[in-house]
C-alpha cells in the first residue's frame, strides 16, 4: 500500500484504457462464445475498472489523497525518513477546506510557501494560528521571580540568547539558584537569587554574602552588568560573571529562580501542546496574522523549517487536511475525531434507510 502515494496518474489512466480497449476487443471478436461465468468475470473487471477510473479522476484529485511524511519534522506524531526507512503514509481530505476554514490543532498539507528554500512541492504541518490572531514563540528562559534572565534561544547572536550547545539544554532550577550547561567543554552558567546581594570580586574570585561563589586561580574573572546580551528583561538587577570568555555566574536580586519551558502563546494566552517532540528553543514574534494567513509549525519544533522560518502561510496555498494514518499497518489510526463521528453517522443513516425499506417491504 505505501506505493499509493507516489502512483502516476498518467500511468494509471493508460493501464486502465489500455485493459479497456482489450476487453472491448475481446467482446466484438467473441461476442456469443463465452460461458455465463467468463461474462460475469469480464462485466466485474469492468466494473472494477470504472471505479478506478472514478477514484483517480474524481476522488484523487478533488476529494482524497494519499500523501507520505518526507521528513521528521512532524515527529513523534507523524514518522519520517531518515529515523524511519519509509515515512507514514497518509489520507489527505482535499475538500475539507472548500467548504470550511482550518482549526487550530488541524494537520493540514499545503503547498511549499514561495519563501521556503526547499526542493519538497509539499509540506505537511499543524495549524497553530489563524487569520487575525497575534503569534508568540518563547524559548526556554531561565527566571528570577518570573522575570526573565537567560533566554536559552539556539540564535547563534548573544542578543538572541544563550543557546545550549548540543540540541537540547541541561538546565536545574531549585528554590533561589538555577543553572544551564554552557559552551563545549561542561561548565555551568550558576544564578543565583539573592534579596540583598553583599558581592566581593576581583579577577581571582566572587564572594556573594561571604560564600565563595566562583573562582580562577589564572584570574580571568571579568564582571558586567550587562545582563540584556543573554536575553535578561529590562529592569532586572545583577551582575554577570564571566570566565574565559564564557558566562559562569549571574547574581540577580531576587528570591526564586525557576526555569520555564518553551512555549507558544496565541493572543497572549500560553497553548497546551502535548503532540510536540520538545519545547521549542528559538523565538519568533510577535506576529499579527493578516486575514488570509496561517501560522503552521511541525511537532518537532527544534527540527521543522516552518512559519517561524518562512513566515505565515497564504490561505490558497492549503491543499486538505490529514485525515488516516494507513501505512504501516502497525500505525493505522484517525487523525481526526470528527471523521469517526461522521463515520458512524452515516452508518446509522444506512441503519435507517435499511430499517424503512424492510418496513415498506414487510
């Protein structure tokens, strides 16, 4: 079954035609010599010959489709090449959106967006806003009493963030101190929340209150207050440390570090996603939706080009929405809930009918 996604129109359509034009032959050449059984079979290849033709002029183009996942962007959803030697396959409802708008949550197929630098024609992602709405992505950050100190954006500018150096960040937060992994080697970038911060420093050494906090026997200590090039909010307190080159300490005044997880807010309100593969670790926005645009984003936002890449996507670039998962067998299930209760819908309007022809009949 996994063929069904990349099977050629063109080839299909001469296949069919040329079956046709056997069949038609074989009847006028022989038009009285097959038994009731040879014309009972040839009348059902016809048959079933006519609804392919049906399927793949009508249904192909214009209802459904099959479509693979080409990629792991939608993972842990949907699987793609290469974790996977062949992605999922799926059935893709191509008048769904003749008739009504995209939901947020939906995982909708559309055209690549003339911005993407992408060989792919087709890109498959979520609907995360709609037309008119207002964007937000936040990175993971570090926080002093709820405001922000380290953003842990995987920016390769210092204005963007503090981005973790392998994938995802080794961070611990607990009561007044909170920590992440920085640069190659290891080291941890401490930040400490302290009331009334009492700080003695030179090149070799920090004392905060008294306690030995950080120190380098090389005396490579270097003191800033710069906290904004790590993604500090305006108006925190403290007094970054740097060793080497890199950021080891941050003393903040304040009485809770804690550490929050990437998210995406809608209109300012924070979306519950429990789909995604990781929270994300970049930021993006905030971005207002023109009335005909999209913001689209993969589950596995650390490793999907979309909309915080490319920009929102154009209403007439939707192709359908993803409806079954058929391919592999293992993996067979609805997408969506509402084609299972459409589904069963039309089993008890057939229940009905047939109740009311055997009534009639009886």
């Amino acid at each position: 079954m996994s063929w069904l996604a990349e099977i050629s129109i063109k080839w299909i359509l001469m296949a069919v035609g040329a079956l046709v034009l056997a069949l038609t032959a074989l009847r006028v050449s022989r038009p009285g010599s097959r038994s009731g059984a040879a014309s009972a079979l040839v009348e059902n290849v016809q048959i079933v010959l006519s609804v392919v033709v049906v399927v793949f002029l009508i249904i192909r183009p214009h209802l459904f489709q099959a479509f693979y996942i080409p990629s792991g962007s939608m993972e842990p959803t949907l699987h793609g090449p290469p974790a996977f030697p062949v992605g999922d396959r799926l059935l893709v409802n191509k008048l769904v959106y003749r008739v009504s708008k995209p939901r947020r949550g939906e995982i909708a197929v559309f055209r690549s967006p003339e911005a993407a630098d992408s060989g792919e024609k087709e890109f498959i992602k979520r609907v995360i806003g709609l037309p008119g709405e207002t964007v937000q992505v936040v990175p993971s950050r570090l926080l002093v009493d709820g405001r922000t100190v380290v953003n842990t954006s995987s920016g390769s500018s210092s204005t963007h963030g503090l981005g973790p150096p392998n994938g995802e960040p080794e961070l611990e937060a607990d009561g007044d101190t909170a920590s992440m992994v920085v640069g190659f080697n290891g080291e941890r970038l401490a930040v400490f929340a302290v009331p009334e911060p009492q700080l003695e420093y030179d090149n070799f050494q920090v004392r905060v209150n008294g306690v030995l906090k950080l120190q380098d026997k090389s005396g490579r200590i270097q003191a800033s207050e710069d906290l904004g090039a790590y993604g500090a909010e305006r108006g925190v307190q403290g007094t970054l440390f740097i060793l080497a080159g890199e950021p080891r300490l941050i003393v903040v005044k304040g009485k809770r570090a804690s550490y929050d997880l990437g998210h995406v807010l809608v209109n300012g309100r924070r979306l519950k996603e429990p789909y995604i593969a990781a929270p994300p670790l970049y930021g993006k926005g905030p971005l207002k939706l023109g009335p005909d645009e999209y913001f689209m984003m993969g589950d596995n936002r650390n490793h999907s080009a979309d909309s915080h890449v490319w920009g929102p996507l154009k209403e007439d670039r939707l192709l359908g929405r993803a409806e079954i998962l058929f391919w592999p067998l293992a993996r067979i299930r609805l997408l969506h809930v509402w084609l299972l209760a459409f589904l069963a819908a039309l089993w008890l309007v057939y229940l009905a009918a047939h109740s009311a022809l055997a009534r009639r009949s009886g």
